[in-house]
C-alpha cells in the first residue's frame, strides 16, 4: 500500500468514526499541526507516527517486505 493511500485510509476512517483531528491528535500524542499536513498531503510521517493513528482508530497497519533481484 502506497503512502498516499494509507494515509486515506486513516483519514476516512477518523471521519467514518467521527473524530476531529483535533481529538485524534490528543488521544494519540501526535502534534495537531502535523496531522493536518499529513491529512493534506503534505509532510512525511514515520511508521511509528501512522501506528499511533491507526491504533486509536482501531486499525492495524500491516507491512509486507518482499524480495527484489540484487544488481550487482
């Protein structure tokens, strides 16, 4: 799953569940002003940041590692 759309996945969901990005910014200690940027596409935000969000709304983020050919 690209960025983008895990990224929309939590935002739908925050909205499905109606929470503010306020609310959701309290709850999970990630500073308002950078869930807004997130939320608009902006800013890059660390797997550990996307698993405090996604742990609130009750979501799992789930990461799959696949092989690529070595080039020498």
């Amino acid at each position: 799953m690209h960025l983008e759309t895990l990224i929309k996945t939590i935002k739908e969901r925050r909205e499905m569940l109606k929470v503010t990005q306020e609310a959701l910014a309290g709850y999970s200690g990630v500073g308002l002003r950078t869930l807004k940027q997130f939320e608009s596409g902006k800013g890059n935000p660390t797997l550990l940041t996307l698993n405090k969000l996604a742990d609130i709304l009750g979501m799992e983020i789930c990461l799959q590692l696949k092989k690529t050919p070595l080039n020498p």
